[in-house]
C-alpha cells in the first residue's frame, strides 16, 4: 500500500469514526469526554491504537523512551534482575501491559538472555495488548524469544509472581474533563453542532467526580480545567488483585495531584500528537491521533495503597536511569564509538532520556509499589554520590 493510499484510508476512517461518534451523541443527547476519547482511541475498527498504522518513531507521531535508545530496555532489565533475587523464587513473571511495537520487551529480553541466562531459563513474559495491529508488529520482533513470550488478555492472567511493567500505558487511558465554575466542578459533554463536534459543560448528574477529588485531598481552582481518570484507579485495584508477591513498576509522564492540580494549571494537560507536532484540539484528525493526559501519581498510590500495594520508590526518570548505571553504560558505550563524531551522536542522543528542566528525564516519573514482600533497597535508588568517579570524570555530558 503506497503512503498516498495509506492515507485516503485513513482519512475515510476518519469519518466512519465520526458518523459513530455522532449517531452515539444523537442517542444519547451528549456524551463525556471520556467516553469520547474512548472511542477515538479504542474503536474497535477505527480507533487510533487498533486500525494499523506507524504510532512511534520518526515515521510516526511520538517517540517513547525505549524508541529511543537500547540502553533504556537494558536498564530496565537491570533492574527486573535484581527483583528477581530479591523474591528468591526460581519462576519469575513479568506482565508488560500496551507494549507498543515490541521495542521495551525487545531490549529486556535480549539484555537478559545475554547477561542474566538463568534468570531468562526460568522466565515467563506475558504481554497484555488489545491492539490486533501492535499484536502482530510485537510476534515478528520477538520471534527470536518465542519460548518466553505469551500474549494473554487481562482478565486470563493467572496469579502471579514477579513484576507488572508498564511503558506510557496509564497517560492514554481516557479521562474525564472537568472546569470549576462559580464554585462548583462541572464536567465537559461533546455534542454535535453544524456537523462539528463542540463542548458543553454540565453538572455531573453524581457524585463520582467530588468523591474522586475528595479522596485525592486536592481540586482544581475557579475557572480551571482539569482532568481526572478513574480507569486508572480500576486499572492499579485490578493489577493488584492479580499480583501474588512482587512488584508493579509505572513509568510515565505526570505528577503528584498537588502539582497535577495546581493554581497555573488553567488549561490542564490533554495534548494531541500527530506526525511529532502537539495540539491541544482532540477534535481534530480523529482517530487519526494520540490524546493524552498527564499521569497522576499520588492516584496510583493512594489506590495502590488500599489494595495493598505499599510505594517503595518515586522519582524521576533521570534518577532511575542513573541510579541503574546509565553513567556507566554510556562510558562503555562511549569506549566502543572510534569515531568522535558517532560518539557526540551517541552523546546527544541519551541526553533525551535524562534531560531535566522539562525534558523526558524530568517529566517522565517512575513508580515501583510492592506487594508482600517487605522492605528492599532497589538498585534504581542509587545516587550519583554512589558512582566511582572513573566513569563520571569520563562522561562529558
């Protein structure tokens, strides 16, 4: 199929979508947002993550951090290791949930195989994706791991014993909009008007939305928007009713709720990615691009919390990866590059992972929550004091 061809399907795609769309808001007089973004991410023909099309890398419309580079993946794996030991239980399972195109599992599996050969004698990686299209991209690129690998839906999952892993997953589940107008939150309904689609504000007909931000300890100002996502706190129960002993490890972008909510955040955080440029228009290209929200940590947490998961490291992206040797493994990375030119492209290109100041090593946060295994000093909570100073004097950052 040419690109030219490619994208006329895609475009009639688009408006199947929303001839659905409208017919689903004709129905019911209105629809949430959440439910909204649920179809233009989710339909089960048209939806962004379900028709096949190219999502990450430079042909698409984001990059994530294992798109990035190798070492992002080996890191990973470093860590999984060491979980590993700490259960002292031979069987190990790693659950990764919306894998994308494989890369994540790719790196970690190849890493471990190499590096770690009894622990990948006695390990079992279960992907969990509802995506036919990443399905089918992820079989081919871990062809090689095929006595590993096993796709399973959600709810076959037996109980297990290891680690949930998660990748950018929780920022694309759909969520709910919100504004606090003359004191009172109301919540963002999508209608249908001159063909277009506009938003309505309406007073939630429950009580769902004030109990959620109850809960959390924390609301949006007058005259704010803000978003709220209630599938994650199904998603962190569920997870946790599936884990017998081990970890859940959450790497996305966002914040704890008293950031996520605070008083300059007016606008919220939902943000569109189509072929690597962001708009904040999710009414646009349907079904044709990404919507996302920012993460909310202390959510996880506090759900993870009651369903008996106990936070045993947060923090940001940047530490994780140090902590887990980054420095390390681009002195040896570095050491292998003869020439200069290649090594400052090397140089540049990890940057992206650790960059602070808004950058993917700052905005990208990780969360590991324990169940049933008690007090631990995981190696990702390593320090830059802890590192031999060889390597950081070698390191021209």
């Amino acid at each position: 199929m040419s690109g030219q061809d490619g994208d006329s399907i895609l475009a009639a795609n688009s408006q199947e979508l929303k001839k659905f769309i409208c017919n689903e808001i004709a129905e019911h007089g209105g629809i949430p947002f959440d439910e909204y973004m649920h179809h233009c991410l989710y339909h089960p023909q048209y939806g962004y993550y379900v028709y096949p099309r190219q999502r990450i890398g430079s042909k698409g419309d984001f990059f994530t951090s294992s798109s990035v580079h190798r070492v992002f993946g080996r890191l990973i794996a470093v860590q999984l290791k060491q979980m590993w030991e700490v259960l002292g239980e031979k069987n190990f399972t790693i659950v990764e949930q919306g894998a994308g195109e494989g890369d994540l599992a790719l790196d970690i599996l190849d890493a471990l195989a190499m590096q770690a050969p009894e622990f990948y004698a006695h390990l079992q990686y279960i992907i969990v994706e509802i995506s036919p299209d990443n399905r089918r991209r992820q079989r081919g690129k871990l062809a090689e791991h095929g006595s590993v690998v096993s796709w399973r839906a959600f709810d076959e999952l037996p109980e297990i014993n290891g680690c949930f892993l998660s990748n950018e997953l929780v920022d694309a589940f759909p969520v709910s909009v919100v504004e606090k107008r003359d004191g009172q939150l109301h919540e963002l309904f999508v209608i249908e008007k001159d063909g277009r689609f506009v938003e309505e504000l309406r007073v939630p007909v429950s009580s769902r939305i004030e109990q959620h931000f109850d809960k959390l300890g924390v609301a949006p100002m007058e005259d704010n928007r803000a978003e709220l996502c209630t599938v994650a706190s199904e998603w962190v129960e569920n997870v946790a009713a599936k884990l017998k002993r081990g970890f859940v490890l959450t790497i996305d972008y966002g914040y704890p709720a008293q950031e996520l909510y605070a008083s300059f955040r007016k606008n919220g955080t939902l943000l569109c990615y189509h072929q690597h440029q962001a708009n904040d228009n999710p009414y646009q290209n349907i079904g044709c691009q990404d919507i996302t929200t920012h993460v909310d940590f202390t959510l996880l947490q506090q759900v993870g919390a009651q369903a008996g998961l106990r936070t045993i490291y947060f923090a940001e992206q940047y530490r994780f990866l140090i902590g887990l040797g980054f420095v390390e493994e681009l002195v040896r990375l570095q050491a292998q590059e003869e020439d200069e030119c290649k090594a400052l492209a090397l140089r540049m290109t990890l940057k992206n992972l650790i960059m602070p100041d808004g950058g993917m090593g700052e905005t990208f946060k990780v969360l590991i929550q324990e169940k049933n295994v008690g007090d631990v000093k995981l190696q990702c909570a390593r320090t830059l004091r802890d590192i031999p100073i060889e390597p950081l004097a070698m390191v021209d950052m």
